[in-house]
C-alpha cells in the first residue's frame, strides 16, 4: 500500500538544508518497524513543498505520524513531525503475530542496489564497516558471518541493480541445482526487525522469529557480472542471488558448490590465500 504526503520545508536561511531527507526517513522508519522502501522525492507544489510516497506493510499501517531529523554534515539544522495524515487501522488489524510460519515465507524479492560489489543483512547490530572481518577464517568468502548479527554478501556486479530474493524456511531447504555458487554460514539475530543494506540504501526485512539461523546464499553469473562491473541504463545485471535462512544451530559455514572464478576468489580471501 502505498501513501503520498506532502511536507513544508523546514526554516532555514539561504541553501536547501534538506537534502538528507531520504536517508533520514528510511533510517527512521526502520527504527520504527515499517517494512518497505522510500520512493524518490520530487519536487513540486508552492512554498518550498517536497513531495515523497512510502510503501508500508499493510499489518504495519497504522503509523501516522513520523519524526524527521535535518543535519548538514553533524550538525541538526531542524526537527520536525510529519503527519501522514491517515486514520489509526484498528488495534486487532495491526497486530504482527509472533508465531514464525509454518511454510516458506518471501522475505523480500526485487533488485537490490549494490556499491563496491556487496550488501548485509543485519538485526541485532549495524553492518560492521571491515568487510574482510566478516568472513576472516571462514571456508568461504561469498558470506560473511565473523561479525555478530549479520550477514555480508558478495556480488559479481560492482555497482548496479542485482535480482535478489530472501527466503525464510521452518527447515532446512534442498539445494537447488541450478544455481552456480552456494555457500552456508550461521548466524544469530537477536531482533526481528532486519536491515538490508547497501550503503546508503536501506530496506526493512521483518523476521518471523529470533535466534540462530543457518543461511544460505546462492549466486549465478558472477563472473559475467564482474566483466560487466556497471551497467548502463539499457542494460540490466547477469548475475542474481538468493538467501535462504533457517532455524538452526551454530555449526561451521561451508561451500557446497564451487562454479565461479569470481567465488573462488572470494573463499581464497577468508581463508588468506589471497590476501
């Protein structure tokens, strides 16, 4: 569901001061639970107005009011409230239940926005800024699970649009065959409101439970994904990934298929044969 408002900008003498609104939402609205991406903001309107749509979790859309924060560099130019302008939804509609379950569930299935070649799944603490930390001494490179409550992944494309899905199981899932890279690490998240991130992008992943997982993240076409490094704009990414997670206890990560150069690499960084 989507939901438009408009908001006036905030006092300030000479240059926009608000250029960090999109960063400053998504942050906060994770904070605060909601489950979907920011659009882009636009301009339109009189009076200095910005324009911006959001897409929230419909079990989540009773939220009717956000807190926003301005900054240029560190310092706060402004606070203020922006009300949505919607009606409460019903308690009983709002409710998440906390039962994980009992099937498969799509966690999240669109492209995601890669820099550098990567993205974490974190819940439980923020993604670690020494990315060969999270994978230093593991088996494999591809994902990274040294950092507590999160997971870093590598990409074949640098800087792009990759397909990626993550799926949540009750129990471990076969292995699908077709896939050119796989690898499995375990990992703990202490809260169910997850963080899909790739620098500046942000995208709220709702867990159905806490605990230890184990995951599993299957690559195809690294390789072709790291020869074509940045796509243009007619072009879209040969590689895609998948992330399946289920309850389970620690045990060591592992490569279970071996296909790219790109993933040979990668495992050869973590466990320092190519440092």
């Amino acid at each position: 569901m989507t939901f438009v408002f408009t908001r006036e900008a905030p006092v300030a003498s000479g240059d926009d001061r608000s250029f960090r609104l999109y960063e400053d939402l998504e942050s906060r609205l994770r904070v605060k639970g909601v489950d979907g991406k920011l659009g882009h903001g636009r301009q339109g309107g009189g009076g200095g107005s910005r324009q911006y749509s959001m897409n929230f979790a419909p079990e989540l859309n009773g939220t009717t009011e956000i807190e926003v924060t301005y900054l240029q560099g560190r310092k706060t130019v402004a606070n203020e409230a922006i009300s949505l302008g919607l009606e409460p939804v019903p308690a009983i509609a709002r409710q998440v239940s906390s039962a994980p379950p009992k099937g498969p569930k799509v966690l999240y299935d669109d492209f995601m926005p890669v820099h550098y070649g990567f993205m974490f799944l974190s819940a439980g603490s923020e993604p670690s800024d020494d990315l060969n930390g999270t994978r230093a001494g593991q088996r494999n490179g591809l994902l990274g699970a040294q950092a507590s409550h999160q997971l870093s992944m590598m990409t074949g494309l640098h800087t792009g649009e990759v397909p990626f899905e993550i799926e949540w199981h009750p129990d471990q899932p076969d292995v699908d065959a077709s896939w050119q890279d796989v690898v499995e690490a375990s990992v703990e998240f202490t809260e169910s409101d997850a963080l899909l991130s790739s620098f500046e992008e942000f995208v709220g992943i709702e867990l159905p439970a806490t605990g230890w997982y184990r995951a599993r993240y299957c690559a195809t076409g690294m390789d072709e994904g790291r020869e074509l490094d940045t796509p243009d704009e007619d072009e879209s990414a040969p590689d895609r990934y998948l992330l399946q997670i289920w309850p389970a206890p620690q045990a060591p990560d592992e490569v279970t298929v071996r296909g790219s150069q790109v993933a040979e690499y990668w495992h050869g960084v973590a466990s320092g044969k190519n440092l």
